[in-house]
C-alpha cells in the first residue's frame, strides 16, 4: 500500500502536481472569492484580485464598462455579478458605505439566499492594506 499506485506519499501529497513517477496528477482545489463593489470602486477590486490571484485564488470581478454601458445593460450585467456569486466560496463586499450597501442590496440577499460565507470590507481598510 505505501509503495504501489497511487502510493501512500502522492495519497498525502497536499500541493498539486505528479507523483514521483509522473502517472498520477493530484488538482489542488482554489477557493473562489467574488468582489461586489460600487462601480466607483472597480479599480480597487482589481487591486485587490491582482493581490489574491497569485496566493491561488480564484477571483472573480465586476466588469462595469462605461456607465452608459451599465444603465443600458444592466439586466445582462446583473445576471453575470449573480453567476459570480454562485460560482464563489465567499462574497467579498467593498465599500460598505450606505450608497454601495443600498447598489449592492439585491447581490447581497442573492449571496445569503445561497448561503455564501460574506465578507464586508470599507474602502478606507483596503487602500490601507488591511484586507
């Protein structure tokens, strides 16, 4: 058992990768955070992905375009943030202020319908790095 394929030290190999011998490949699972924030804030949701991502998560964030674009797409813009929040582990919320509290209320009640672990984070903490 300790020797013979799959071995006992791919069995408790904890990083992804081959085996020794190159037969097996053990997928590391990434959790998946998704970044809601107020349009006004995207640039920092991208600061904060562009942090995450190479620590191996999976970040997925609001794509908002020109404002034009959001008010005349918005349908197709909030079916994506909601795909997103269903793909996600955890829902990271930015800037929760009473503006953005009050844009991002229908994907909040979407995260905690889906009984997603939700994060609530103020702008000021990220700019000073304390995510």
């Amino acid at each position: 058992e300790d020797t013979e394929c799959m071995c006992l030290n791919f069995r408790e190999q904890t990083e992804g990768g081959f085996c020794h011998c190159g037969r097996f490949f053990k997928v590391r699972e990434y959790p998946v955070i998704a970044i809601i924030c107020h349009p006004e804030y995207a640039a920092e949701a991208d600061a904060i992905a562009e942090s995450l991502t190479p620590q191996g998560f999976v970040v997925l964030t609001p794509r908002y375009g020109s404002e034009h674009w959001y008010t005349t797409k918005k349908p197709v813009f909030d079916e994506v943030q909601r795909t997103q929040i269903y793909m996600a582990d955890l829902v990271f919320v930015m800037n929760t202020n009473d503006e953005a509290m009050e844009f991002l209320e229908e994907e909040i009640y979407w995260a905690q319908d889906l009984q997603k672990k939700i994060i609530y984070q103020n702008v000021e903490e990220v700019e000073k790095n304390e995510v």
